[in-house]
C-alpha cells in the first residue's frame, strides 16, 4: 500500500503542478518512506533539485563568456581541424579563425538560454518510475534522464540561434568552403557542417554542467540550499546507490 500511495503522489506532483494536484496531495495519507520522509517530500523535494540544477547551468553557460572563457567547455576547432587552423594562421589567417571560434561560442551562449523551459517540461513529464530511478540513481541520473528526454528539443531549438551567430561573420560559409576544399585531399574528412558541430558542442556543454549540478546536491550537504533539500536528499532513501 504505501507503495501505491508513493506513485500516486509522484504522479500528480510532477504531471501537473496546479491546485488540484496540491488538493489530491491534502487528500493522501502523509505515508513515510524507509528513509523517513514522506512522499509528499519526495515529489517536491526531486522537483525542486532538478528545477534548480537546470536554472542554474543554464544561467551561467548563457551569460557573457559563459562557453568563451571556460577552460573545459570552450568551443574549439575539431582536433582533426587543427591542423588547418594552424595553416591557417601560418599564412596571416589567424584573426578569421579567432572570429570564427568566437561566433562559435557566442552562439552557444546564446542558445543556451533556451534550455530551462525544455528541461522544465522534461520535469513535468516524468514517469512515477523515472521519478524513484533519479532519486535513488547515481551521480548523474537526472542528467541521463536528461539526455533521452531533451536532446532532441535541445538540438531543434540551438541550431537556428547557432546558425545566426555563425551567420553574422560568415564563419559556415568560410568554413564549408575551406573543408570541402580540405576533404578532397585528407584521409580524415572534416564535418562542414559547422553549425551541426556547435550545435552538439553547446548540447554536450548544458549536460556537463547539469551533471556537476546534480553531483553537488546529491554529494555537498551545503549545496542542499533549502529545507526540503536537506530534508529529501540527506535521507536513507537518496543514499540508495
């Protein structure tokens, strides 16, 4: 039974969000897991670690240098690109690849204040099985769960931001011409598709993020920054690995 009542309660909390589901919760016995929370807890506590992470990667890959200046998720040239680049820059090049990676991550940046909303529909989308998988998962579960479920979404809504950033200094066009020119003589084909290939980055940059998100809540008693925090993600039931 008080499986029954756990389900019931995920359900109705991460499916809908409104006023009924707060009065089908009233309604509900205030069941106790093994771990000592109830499952009202639960489904608040799980809903609001996740909201927080995703705003919070978000924000700051979206905000000014938010993919430029760090040192782990700057958008580069491909390393079978490299070698180009460096001809490149070798005969007086340089600044149009530096304008190039720049639009890259500026692009990136850009398209990333459009990924709240798509995990935040991911969130009011979950299963009763997804929700006690995440919270009783690993480290990274809510980021894989993440991966299936918006990497699509993800990908339709950043690649036209992309596009016109790239656009703006002509980064695509230069960078189709100069690989397909590239490709007719190497053994190691470079994509032309630029946009295809920030697009994946800038994606690849949002779950890394999110998964050092989830890490902390679930690891860092301090980064648990509210009572229901602490409440659902200190319980025996969290530390289920």
């Amino acid at each position: 039974m008080k499986n029954w009542y756990l389900a019931c309660t995920l359900s109705v909390f991460l499916l809908s969000g409104c006023e009924t589901t707060q009065q089908i919760l009233n309604s509900l016995p205030p069941t106790t897991t093994t771990g000592g929370v109830n499952t009202m807890q639960i489904a608040a506590g799980l809903k609001e670690a996740l909201t927080i992470g995703t705003q919070n990667s978000a924000n700051r890959l979206s905000a000014p240098n938010g993919f430029f200046a760090n040192a782990v998720l700057k958008i580069l040239m491909p390393p079978e690109a490299q070698k180009v680049e460096t001809t490149l820059r070798n005969v007086g090049l340089g600044s149009v690849v530096d304008k190039a990676v720049l639009a890259m991550n500026r692009g990136a940046e850009e398209a990333a204040k459009s990924a709240t909303p798509i995990f935040v529909n991911a969130i009011r989308q979950m299963s009763i099985t997804d929700a006690l998988g995440i919270l009783r998962g690993g480290d990274f579960a809510a980021t894989n769960y993440f991966k299936q479920k918006t990497t699509a979404a993800l990908t339709s809504a950043f690649r036209p931001v992309i596009t016109d950033a790239l656009g703006k200094v002509n980064a695509t066009r230069y960078w189709a011409d100069v690989f397909s020119m590239y490709n007719k003589f190497s053994k190691t084909p470079v994509n032309t598709d630029l946009t295809a290939y920030v697009t994946e980055r800038a994606i690849d940059g949002i779950f890394h993020e999110v998964g050092l998100e989830e890490q902390k809540i679930r690891r860092d008693p301090a980064a648990r920054v509210t009572e229901l925090l602490k409440t659902v993600f200190g319980s025996a039931l969290a530390q289920r690995n």
